[in-house]
C-alpha cells in the first residue's frame, strides 16, 4: 500500500495580527470529517474492492478514527455519516472520557447515521442548538433522509462577554448527482434555520459570526457552492444535474437530466427566496413579488469564506471509489462591519489530485474515504475592546 506524506498546517497572513493582539481573541479549533458510515461501506461494497478487507472492519477503522481525531485534540468536532449505535456505545463515551460533550442527530426514515458535534467543555459552552431534519412530508422536494446541526457556543475564558457568541452548522447534503434541485432546496432550507439561530439582531440584521461545514457533495466550482460566496442564483439558468458539478459517467443521465423549475423551490409561505424562515416576528422585509421572472433567483446574505482555496483547486477531500474530488468543506463569515470579527489562523493542507495514483480508501493510513478537514480560528472578544 502506498503511504501519503504526513499534512501539514499552513498558517495564514492574519496570524502576524493575533500575535499582536492574543489577549483580545479566543483561539479555537475546528475539525469537520465524513467518517464514513459502517453500514453505508457494506452496502456499496463496489466501491471498496480495491481495499484491503481488513482495512474496512469497523474495529480497524474505530480505533484509527479515534487516534486520527484525537490527535488533532481540537475543540470543535463536525462529523458526518456518524452511525446512531457507534455514536452512542462508542464515540460518546470515549470522547466523554477526554473532556467533550456532544449533539447529534440521526437521519429520519431508515437510515442508521447522522451528524454530530463534539465540543471540549472546559473550552467553550453550549448556549443552543437546533436539529435540522431535511425530510418534511408536506413539500415534495424535502423529500430526502439528509439533515443537519446547529449549535451557538461562548467561549470560557476571561474577558467573555454575553456578546462573544458564535455559531456552527454542519450538514451531509443528499448524494445524488442527478438531483441538484433538492440539494439547493436543502441548502435554502439549512441556511434559513441558520439564519434564525445566528441572527442578534434582527431590527439591525446583525449575526453572530457563522462557521459552515460539512459534505456538500458538490465540487468547488458548482453552482451550489457559488450561490454559498456569492449570496446568489438563478436557477433556472442550470438542469438539475449541473448543480453540484460532481462527476458523472453516463452520457444518457446528462442529456435527460431536467431543468430546475422557473418558480419557487421551496414554498414561500415556508422558507423566502432570501434564506429566511417565515414567522411571525420575523416578517420579510420586501413585499411579496408574484413576477415569476424573479421567483427563480434564491438570495441569502452571509458573506461566507472558505477555509481552503476554490480558485483551480487541484485538492481532494475525499477518494470514494478512487476518484478524487473536493466535496468537502468549511465556510467561515466576515462580516462586513466587523472584518476581525472571526480570523481564519490557519487550515490543515489537503492532498493533490496527482497524490491519489494507486491510494484506496479506507486503508491502513486513513480509516474513512474522505479526508479530515480542520481549521484554526480567533474570535476577537467584545469587552476588552470597549474599555
């Protein structure tokens, strides 16, 4: 088996301003890693044959999970395909024994993993968190097993105020090459319960600083990931196949793929067109506009970034069924009135596309498909800055 070099960290140009400034700012850590679900590996065994079996057994990969995550001893975990029996008589007590609380959500219907969050208890403090389940039985295109988390955490240390306050999301977005449409409905969906949570103020439509990551399964040039930096689509532009951009062999799949509707995704009277929850204290600020030319667009307004490179990236974050593609990722917010608000220190360096000649995941060096994803953050705290 061939063995990859060890990664590195890579710092970025804001850590010159947080050795200036240590005291004024929270430092934290954050991983996010599709572990791969046990049950999701018996099941496309296909994608495996390459594999040593011994590398696919659960024991095997348990253990090399645990010592791959506990290593990286960050203070945040964001974990995808997290299987309801492994999280409750495995990773919960275990990572209870090192110091972390958690939450964690399991897929509706009969689907047997979710997502989870760690969180180290003597770092940061749990003040909400919302499940997000995708699947809602009266709107036809949320019609799928996938969900998400979302928590708001304040930092313990000294100088907190009731102020420094931040939130995380993770998600694992339906698969489906095919079907953009209900991927672009979840991540409207996804965004607006972010939208209610992270909002501070809504009369000044002010946010706590927001971190989004998870498995998107969506490449880094997609119209899905776009819309993410781009706070903007028009989606009728695209057939549902080129939504999430990901690799697609069969020619006949691309041709008959449909168009995505020119009216609305989602019901308004549900979720706005802006990625925004419609209740009754949060009524949205434009009038209702019945012109259809403008139902196609979805809006939202996070200024999000990436923690790696999407321009040309040649990186990978996951090698299921050895073909190498980035799915994988981790959003961060710069707010416009506040750009210091939450600094992106530095981020653990990905393999290269030209890396993944003759590497078959699992294997003896990485339990899982994909790759862990991990980011060093600094939160600049409110009061020390007032006085």
């Amino acid at each position: 088996e061939n063995h990859l070099p060890y990664r590195i960290w890579s710092n970025t140009a804001n850590q010159q301003y947080f050795r200036r400034y240590p005291q004024q700012h929270f430092k934290f850590h954050l991983v996010c890693y599709n572990i791969l679900s046990q049950a999701l590996l018996e099941d496309n065994r296909f994608l495996y044959v390459n594999c040593l079996r011994n590398n696919l057994k659960w024991y095997r990969r348990k253990d090399r999970l645990f010592r791959e995550l506990l290593r990286q001893d960050a203070d945040i975990l964001c974990l995808q395909e997290m299987e309801n029996y492994h999280y409750e008589n495995d990773f919960r007590p275990t990572f209870m024994q090192h110091g972390y609380d958690s939450i964690y959500l399991k897929r509706t219907g009969d689907k047997s993993d979710g997502c989870c969050i760690f969180y180290k208890m003597n770092r940061l403090r749990l003040i909400e968190s919302k499940t997000v389940p995708f699947y809602q039985k009266d709107i036809r295109i949320l019609d799928r097993d996938n969900c998400g988390l979302i928590a708001l955490f304040q930092p313990i240390a000294p100088n907190v105020s009731s102020d420094d306050i931040f939130c995380v999301a993770t998600t694992h977005l339906l698969f489906s090459p095919k079907r953009g449409d209900i991927k672009l409905a979840q991540i409207q969906y996804f965004l607006a319960e972010i939208d209610r949570l992270a909002i501070k103020d809504p009369y000044t439509n002010s946010y706590y600083p927001i971190i989004l990551c998870g498995d998107f399964n969506a490449q880094h040039q997609s119209p899905l990931i776009q819309f993410l930096l781009d706070k903007y689509i028009k989606y009728d532009d695209y057939r549902c196949i080129e939504i999430s951009g990901q690799k697609e062999n069969s020619i006949v799949n691309n041709r008959f793929s449909s168009q995505l509707p020119s009216n609305e995704l989602l019901p308004s009277s549900f979720v706005t067109a802006d990625c925004r929850l419609v209740s009754s204290n949060n009524e949205p600020i434009l009038p209702k506009c019945n012109n259809r030319l403008l139902s196609a667009i979805l809006t939202h307004n996070k200024q999000f970034q990436s923690v790696y490179d999407l321009n040309n990236s040649l990186d990978v974050t996951t090698n299921a069924g050895d073909v190498p593609q980035f799915v994988d990722y981790i959003f961060y917010t710069q707010q416009e009135d506040d750009p210091y608000r939450l600094n992106l220190l530095s981020r653990f360096d990905l393999y290269k596309q030209n890396q993944m000649i003759d590497i078959h995941m699992p294997n003896h060096q990485f339990p899982s498909d994909h790759f862990l994803l991990a980011a060093k953050f600094a939160l600049k705290l409110r009061k020390i800055n007032k006085q």
